[in-house]
C-alpha cells in the first residue's frame, strides 16, 4: 500500500476516532441532563441576578440599530444583545451551543451558530452573512475581515441561543435590564452625560447623537433614550453595525478606525497599533 493510500487511511482512523470521543461526550451529557433536570425557578433568578447586577453588565445586555423605513423616516430596532444570549445559556443549563464561519465569498462572510438543549432533544441552528466590502465595493483587510467573521459569529450564536430558549422565560428579564440602565430621574443627568462621552472615541459628535435620537437639545433625552444610546454603543462594540452605519459617513476620518482598533484589542489582548 502506497503513502498515499496510508494517509487516506490514518485520515479515516482519526476522523473515526474524534467522531467517536465526541458522540460519547454529547451522549455522557445528555445522560447527566436527564440526570439533574433544570429548575426554571433557578434559572430565572439566576439570570435575573446576573443580568442586573450592575449597571455597566446590564449595558452590555442590549444593542440597538436605526434603520431608515422608504418615507426617510428612522426607527430604532432594539434587542439582547450577545452578552444577554450567554448570561441566558449559562443560566438555562444543560446545553450546548457555539459558533463557526461556514462560508466566505469575495463579498460576504457567513457564519453558523448552534443551540443544542441537551435535555429537551431540542436543536436550533441560525446562520449570519456579514459584508466584507465597504461602500467602495472593496474588500476589507485581512484584520477586518477576521473582526467582522467574529462577529458574525457572535450575532450566528446569539440568534440561535435565544431561540433555543423561549422567550417567554427571558422576556421579562430583558425588561429588567433595560430598567437598571435606565435608572430615574434623579441619576438621568449623569448618566446621560457618561453615555455621551462613551461614543467619542468613536469620532461620534453629540450633535450627530441627537440627530439619532431625534431631539433638539441634551436636556430631552430621557430615561428611554438613555436605553437606546447605550444599545447602539453596544452594537458598534459587539460588530453588529458601525459607528457609519449608525450615525452617518461623517463621524470623522478615524471612526471605522477605532472601530477595528477596538475589536482587535478585545480579540487580541496583546494587539498594539
């Protein structure tokens, strides 16, 4: 038998065998869920905890989008963010999830994230394309394109963990999040003015902060608003839009920038400019 032919053998044998060890380690999971069944009492006060337990945790919890209908007019989608969609697997228990690229073209990149509740037999997958292009029509660097793969991923598993969970178990526990960040009347003017602050190194201005929020001054935004700006900084930080896309092409020559900068120092703790 040729070396070639004793590759394609050895190729089998470990494809065999990695196939085998992890069939028994999902098979030994399942057998330890049935074992020790969740509590959705504790699942709930656990998630809730977590989400609330302080302000900066719950900020990261939610992301927000504006998004221009055919009348010109802007609405501002909000949801959990991938941050939520952890602290809601790891309360939930007994599942397995992840995410990984499955595809990439010269314009987009595609990712799949995964959902397994071990318990209930139930599997969820939810697939992400994310655009590797800039307005231009050219490719991103291999830097960006590596930043925009992994949150692609992010958004993949995020989708698939909060539809594996129902909602109904995790609704109320995003309203309580959006309650600690929003804080009251009488923390409003600090808050609103750390929040401002947050989007300069962005390159972001507050009158371009305004603009999005549709208000005239400062002093009318409100405890909702103050929700909402914590939503978009989240999204920019996590790779589901950019400060561009969120406040328009003229933040600044640096803002996509920063952007990358940002995602590379989370992705790379030892990554200097």
């Amino acid at each position: 038998m040729n070396n070639e032919e004793d590759g394609k053998q050895i190729d089998t044998a470990e494809s065999g065998t990695i196939a085998l060890i992890s069939k028994a380690e999902i098979d030994q999971q399942i057998t330890t869920a049935k074992k020790y069944p969740r509590s959705l009492k504790r699942f709930r006060d656990e998630a809730l905890q977590m989400v609330t337990l302080t302000e900066n945790i719950a900020k990261e919890c939610i992301y927000a989008l504006p998004r221009r209908d055919a009348s010109g007019s802007t609405k501002t989608i909000e949801g959990p963010s991938a941050r939520f969609a952890e602290v809601i697997a790891s309360a939930w228990g007994n599942c397995r999830a992840g995410a990984r690229v499955v595809g990439e073209s010269a314009e987009f990149v595609t990712a799949q994230g995964v959902f397994y509740d071990l318990e209930r037999n139930v599997a969820i997958t939810y697939e992400v394309q994310r655009r590797i292009t800039n307005s231009s029509g050219k490719r991103y660097t291999t830097d960006m394109v590596g930043v925009t793969a992994n949150a692609a991923c992010s958004i993949a598993l995020r989708n698939a963990i909060l539809k594996g969970v129902p909602k109904a178990f995790w609704s109320e526990l995003y309203a309580a999040t959006r309650k600690t960040i929003a804080g009251d009347v009488k923390t409003l003017t600090n808050r609103r003015a750390d929040a401002i602050k947050e989007f300069v190194i962005f390159g972001v201005s507050e009158a371009q902060i305004l603009a999005v929020l549709e208000k005239s001054g400062v002093q009318d935004i409100g405890v909702d608003d103050l929700v909402t700006l914590h939503g978009l900084l989240t999204a920019i930080k996590d790779g589901d839009s950019t400060p561009e896309e969120v406040f328009g092409k003229n933040t600044g020559r640096t803002a996509q920038e920063a952007y990358t900068d940002e995602k590379l120092k989370e992705l790379m703790p030892a990554y200097t400019k």
